[in-house]
C-alpha cells in the first residue's frame, strides 16, 4: 500500500513539474511596474553601464558627519591595488611612511587585535583591508533624496 501511494505521489510530482516547465514566461506587465534606482529597464534587457564617475584628484580632509566614522578617502584611488599580496595604501599611510609623504597617519587601532585588544607590531589583519570602512568621494548626484543631519558635536 505505502508503494502504491508513493508511486501515485512520484507520478503526480513528476507531471506537475512537465506541465510547469511546457508554460511560457508570463511576463506582460514588463517590469511589473516596478523602478529601480537605475531607472526602468526590462529584466531581460541588458543595458549600457553608467558611465564612471569622476573622483577629484586631491580635496583634503574631508569632516566627519557622525561619531566614530572612518575617515572618507580624499584623492583618487584608481589601480590602488589592495589584496592579500599588497595593499597601496599603507605606501603612504603607514606610520614609517606617513610623514615623509605627507599623509594621514593609520590610527593606533589598526595595530590592536580585535579580540585580545594585544598591541601588533604590524597592521593588524582585521584592518588591512581599508576600502572595507574608507571610501572615496566620487563627484555623482544622489540616488535617493537624503536630509541627514549631522551631529550637533561636529559642526
């Protein structure tokens, strides 16, 4: 009995997925109505890339618009290579280098085991990978309205 019953399951399972694979893509409404930030454009279509923004080369220290966020990125940071093998950054930012190159020094933090809160001798893996927090400040007009006010202790 429990074979027939499973054989009758397997049976009806197997002709509902045929006739749900024979039907066509039902797709009238397009994009369904629906606009991405992008704009509207079919799901199926590809379109052409948005061309690249434009970061200014240098513009100096850029404020802080809320407590503890990571410095913003000032300059260019085209074919900056940062990877497990080299990170571009600390050619500049790095304490043995920051003032011969006149750069911003990494804070102390960086050198800090996350867990332990143990004093490394170098930056600490946690940290290397800077483009995680810092980011660069392209010249690129908001996607979505934005009235964010920042702290009154930084203004």
């Amino acid at each position: 009995m429990k074979r027939l019953v499973l054989a009758v399951m397997a049976f009806g399972l197997m002709l509902a997925g045929a006739v749900h694979s024979a039907e066509e893509l039902h797709n009238p409404g397009g994009i369904g109505g629906l606009e991405s930030l992008r704009g509207a454009s079919e799901l199926e279509a590809t379109r052409a890339a948005d061309p690249m923004k434009r970061y200014p080369r240098d513009q100096g220290t850029i404020d802080s618009d809320y407590v503890y966020q990571p410095p913003l990125v000032p300059h260019t940071i085209r074919n900056y290579e940062v990877s497990k093998n080299a990170n571009k950054c600390l050619a500049c930012h790095s304490w043995k280098n920051a003032n011969e190159m006149g750069a911003t020094k990494i804070s102390v933090t960086h050198y800090q085991s996350p867990r332990e809160g143990q004093v490394l001798s170098d930056v600490s893996p946690a940290r290397y990978f800077c483009l995680q927090c810092h980011v660069p400040q392209a010249d690129a007009k908001p996607l979505v309205g934005n009235d964010f006010q920042r702290v009154d202790a930084l203004r």
